[in-house]
C-alpha cells in the first residue's frame, strides 16, 4: 500500500468517525469543516486562476516551508486559466490538482480545509458566502466588496459561521503600518487632524494582459497608439465557448461577450470601480488600522480620463476626500498619467509621519516638524509667529526601524509577502480570528462603495451606522 493511499484510508476513516460528532453538534454537511490538529497539512482550493491567483499559489508554497500546507485542487470558468494554475501548482507542490470549472463542485470536496479567492472584484463577496456556508475557511482577495448589499450579507454570513476569514489587505500583517499605529497610539504625534495618501504610476494600469494578445513592447511604450484598433482588431486568447460567460457576470446586467471586459474588468463600472476598489481599499484599511476607525462619516470623490483614452469607463485620475467620525480628514489621490514621488503623511497636532513611497512602502519616518512649538507665556506676541514655515533640524526626523524586520525602503514587500498568508494558516489551526477580519473587509467596503458613488453622482455622501445605509444628508 503506498503512502497516498494511507493518507487517502485515514482521510475516509477520519469522516466516518467524526460524523456522529458533526451530527450531535448539529453540523450538517454543508458546515463541515475538517478539524484541523497543529501538525495536519491543510488544503487549499484556488478559486479564481488569474494572475492573482498565480501569487496565491507562490504565497502557499512559500508558506508551505514552515507550515505544513498545500494547494489540492484549483477552479476557474475559463479553461485556459485552469489548465495554467493546475501546470504551476504541480510545479511547486509536485502533485496533480483536481481541476473544476464551477465553484459549487470543488467546494463539493470535504478533505479541502480552505479556499483562496481570486476572482473579479465584484465576485468576492458572493463567492466568500458560498465558501463560507460549504465549511469552508476563506482567505478573499480586496475588495472584499464592491456593492454596499453584498457586503452585509457576506458579512453577515461569516459572523453566523465558525469559519476562518482573511481578507487579502496584506499590510495589517506587515511590521512597519503595525509600528505607525503604535506610534500614532502612544500619542508621539498628538491629536491626528490630517491623513494623505497620494500613490501614482505613469502607465496605463489593467489595460494590458498576456492573454488578451498581440501585445509588443512596443505597443507599451508608445502612448499614441491607436487604442481602438488593439481593442477591437486583435483576437484574445479568451474564447466564449472555453468559459460560461453569463455564469462570470454574476448577476450584473446582461451584455454580449467580450473577452476584453472580462479580462481587464477593473476598467468598467458594471465591475469594479478600479482605482478606488484596487487602491483605496487598502489605503483607507490602513487609515483604519492606524486610527482605530470602523466607518467614514462622509465621502466626496472626483476625477475623470485625462492620460488614457482607451474607451475605459473608471477614472485613470482621482480624489476623495473622507471625513471620520473622531475628527480627522483623510484624503487619497492616484494619477496613472505622472508618477511624481507617491507617499503617505500622517499630520498630528504634535508631529508628523511619512511613508516614502506607494501602496506597500515600508520607509516611514517619525518627525515633531509641522507640531506645536514650546514658546513663553509671557511674550506678548502672537503664536504664530514663533512659527516656521520650515522645520529646522531640531525637529528630528527619524527613520522607523523594527527589530528583527527587514530594513525599511521606499517599495516593502511585494504582493506575495507571506506574513498574512501564514497569518491566515495559524488561525485556522488556532480557531482564533485573523489580523485582516470580515469586518474589517466589511469597513473598507463601505469606504469604496461611497467613494465610487460619489464621482459618478457628483455628491458629498454620509454613512448612516445605525441603518448601516449611504444617504445624501449629514446625519448628525
């Protein structure tokens, strides 16, 4: 008998032993969930087989090192996606994956302990319920939700479960957005009045895909191509009779196929609303790990297409302004036309914090420049004027260090980092909840939704907490 028929035997028995358990408890077959001891190898599914998806594999495999986990099985609507996860899951775990076109079959499988979710943003949150009411534990990529319905009920579906949720908004596992929150808490920089985050790229982001065909770097650097006739002269590698085309639009509004939506979703409002679902999410996350905040107060978002006419419908340039209920105002910008020096800076009544770099930078430095300065009571000028426009170098800027942390730079972890990864694996052995929970995919949510609203209503939009609904009036 070889080892993989013992491990399959012990698998079976292991069912058959516990059912009785799972009945007593009232755990019927969709909640199953196999009970996971510190030592078991976990099984993960990949639901969704896109380029995201491909990082899902490397992150498991690199997690795989130093806990026992492996990638058993991967799922897709399009055949070509599938047959290249399954390729690069045997290259890395040495294994055949069982290969599924529909999510309801692979979650079907009893012995898979956690499912990855990679698919199209405006899929997230329906496919995290559908994981979630199979017994499954779900790591789920950002956003966790792109309308503000879907959010409550995926949410809600997860808090009336036991299982295990990790929202993909990696930097809440990082050491260096854990060390400016700490600061920020131990009141270094005093009261926080201010937040801005402005991270760009000069490039036409999402517009080009190795499968879509025909590109050329020349066609990537030539910024007056003729866009229409790349869209529509070149034939994808995405046929409709190779996925389900109705299937992946989930319940958005009917539309013939094109395999130029599907592929680079992010550009169409029908499915994502790009900068502010890819970008902001975790922006605005961080905003709410540093300053311990759940919900905006109010939202005003603007933009428009002003670097590539590529008959895309989101902004490649944007703005929103968030205002949240302990009294600060955050603020985020993207231009895909310039990418002029991105950063983060964190103004407090007593100092200021920056982020040298975009999304992910790990360089932060901790200064008393733009505070309050010490002056004498009995000068009889006025306060102001004690006041330079320029910190002088007494104001000490200080780079953030964490022991034991890689050094800091202006790019940090790629998207990879395993951190969050391994995060997510211990809590599913510990049954303890992750760094990055239903909730707080559920708050960031909000923020998207109302900002994405916003720039196509051209409204200042308020959060009502207590109906947990989006209203065009302050309520307070």
């Amino acid at each position: 008998m070889t080892d993989q028929n013992k491990i399959a035997i012990d698998r079976r028995t292991f069912v058959k032993q516990t059912a009785g358990v799972l009945m007593a408890t009232g755990m019927g077959a969709r909640s199953y969930a196999r009970v996971l001891g510190a030592n078991d190898r976990i099984r993960i599914g990949q639901l969704g087989c896109g380029s995201r998806s491909e990082g899902h594999v490397h992150m498991t495999h690199l997690a795989s090192k130093q806990t026992p986990v492996e990638t058993v099985a991967v799922c897709d609507l399009w055949s070509l996606a599938r047959e290249h996860r399954a390729a690069q899951v045997k290259r890395a775990f040495n294994l055949e994956p069982q290969v599924y076109k529909y999510s309801e079959e692979m979650l079907a499988r009893k012995d898979i302990d956690g499912v990855m979710i990679a698919t199209g943003d405006f899929q997230h949150a329906k496919l995290c319920a559908e994981v979630v009411k199979a017994g499954k534990d779900c790591y789920v990529e950002k956003p966790f939700a792109n309308v503000l319905q879907e959010a409550k009920e995926a949410r809600d579906v997860v808090k009336q479960s036991k299982q295990i949720v990790q929202v993909g908004t990696q930097h809440r596992s990082q050491p260096y957005p854990l060390a400016v929150r700490d600061i920020i808490r131990s009141g270094k920089i005093g009261k926080v009045v201010h937040v801005e985050q402005e991270w760009n790229v000069n490039q036409e982001r999402w517009r080009f895909t190795p499968d879509d065909t025909g590109i050329s770097p020349a066609m990537l650097m030539d910024i007056n191509l003729e866009w229409k006739q790349w869209l529509y002269g070149r034939t994808s590698k995405l046929r409709e009779e190779d996925t389900d085309w109705n299937r992946w639009l989930m319940g958005r509004p009917s539309r013939p196929f094109n395999p130029h939506v599907y592929l680079k979703f992010r550009l169409y409002k029908d499915f994502s609303s790009g900068i502010f679902d890819q970008w902001l999410s975790h922006g605005c996350d961080l905003v709410h790990l540093w300053m311990n905040e759940s919900y905006p107060e109010s939202v005003m978002a603007t933009g428009g297409i002003y670097a590539w006419q590529d008959d895309r419908e989101n902004p490649d340039t944007c703005v929103a302004a968030v205002t949240y209920p302990k009294g600060f105002l955050y603020t985020y910008k993207t231009i895909f036309g310039n990418s002029y020096r991105s950063f983060s800076r964190i103004h407090g009544r007593d100092g200021t914090i920056e982020n040298y770099g975009g999304e992910g930078a790990s360089l932060f430095t901790v200064t008393r420049e733009g505070g309050r300065k010490e002056f004498d009571p009995y000068d009889i000028g006025p306060v102001y004027s004690k006041l330079p426009i320029v910190g002088p170098a007494g104001d000490d800027e200080n780079i953030v260090n964490v022991p034991g942390a890689p050094a800091p730079n202006s790019l940090g972890p790629d998207d990879d980092d395993i951190g969050h990864m391994v995060n997510w694996l211990q809590s599913m052995q510990s049954r303890k909840q992750p760094n990055a929970t239903v909730d707080h995919g559920f708050s960031h949510s909000i923020v998207c939704i109302m900002a994405a609203q916003s720039y196509w209503s051209s409204k200042r939009l308020y959060w009502n907490p207590k109906t947990e609904e989006i209203v065009d009036h302050s309520i307070a």
